[in-house]
C-alpha cells in the first residue's frame, strides 16, 4: 500500500470537508424549503376564507394546490440529490444514472408545477435542457445501465455467506490432493 503525500492528505481533508458542508447546508436548505412551503400553503389556506365552502369553491385553490405539489415534488429531487452527494462523499463516485434522472426530473417538476414563476426564456431553457438530458439517456441506455452496474458492484458492501466460503475452501483443498 503506498502511502499518501502530505499535500494529499490535506487537499483530501480540505475536499471532504468542503462536500460535508454542502451537504451540510442541502440539509439546512431542504429543511427550511420544506417548513416555508407548508407555513406558505397553510397562511394561504387561513387568507382564502375560514369556512370549508369559500375554500372549496376560491378560484385560488388550484394554485395552492400547484404550491404544495411543487413543495412535495421538489423536496423529493433534492433528497435524491442529498443522497448522490452524501454517496459522493463516502464512496468518492458519483452514480451516473441518478445524476442524469435528476436532470431530467428537476426542470420537468418547475415547467409543470411553477412555470408561472419563471419568465418565458427561462422556461424555454428548462425544456431543452431537460429534453436534451432525455434524449441522452435514451442514446446512451445500455451503457448507462451498464455503468450503474459497475457502479452497484463496486459500491455495494454485502458479506460472502459462509456456506459460500466453506464450498470454496473445500473445492481449493480438492483441487490441491488431486
């Protein structure tokens, strides 16, 4: 095993302390996007009327409903994106097809939840991106899988069962008496 240099260990330490602090500060932001867009939703709510027929029939229903959906979906891709950064962190490998879905998913969730908050060229920006990540997983799909089984592979820990090792003790002792 070969031993690392000083500065290697220390740019190893200063890049893994920067990935804990994002991932740190993803944490912070999912909490407080979470908290904001129910707190949001919920003042909304109480602002709309106090009785169950103005809420159920206020023409500002559909877009609180939009709000929270945008709130639960976009909470969901950055979770996702919490855990291939916290992969990233342990393992120092990146799952490609997590990364490439996330690509996907996050601009498609903005064009259908919260495409009134966004100008149009940003919209515009948002489809091609996400149409051209589509485009490129679907090009790309066997060695996308591929690669996502190398990566399982390699990144999985799963312990040899004993009654495997004892067979490959016994096969290796056979073979050496013959």
């Amino acid at each position: 095993m070969k031993k690392e240099s000083l500065v290697a260990e220390i740019m190893n330490y200063i890049v893994s302390g920067y990935v804990y602090f994002v991932a740190f500060l993803l944490v912070l932001y999912m909490v407080s996007a979470l908290v904001a867009g129910f707190l949001g939703f919920g003042t909304a709510l109480l602002d709309i009327s106090s009785s169950a027929k103005g809420i159920l029939s206020s023409p500002v229903r559909a877009d609180l409903e939009l709000k929270l959906l945008h709130t639960i979906t976009f909470t969901f891709v950055l979770v996702k994106a919490y855990k291939i950064l916290i992969s990233f962190a342990q393992m120092r490998a990146i799952n490609i097809k997590l990364l490439i879905e996330i690509a996907i998913i996050a601009p498609t969730i903005e064009l259908i939840f919260n495409i009134k908050q966004h100008s149009f060229e940003v919209n515009v920006l948002f489809a091609i991106f996400a149409i051209a990540n589509l485009i490129a997983y679907l090009v790309f799909y066997k060695t996308i899988q591929t690669v996502n089984a190398d990566y399982q592979k390699d990144h999985t820990c799963e312990p040899v069962p004993a009654s495997t090792a004892k067979t490959t003790k016994r096969s290796t002792k056979t073979k050496k008496k013959s």
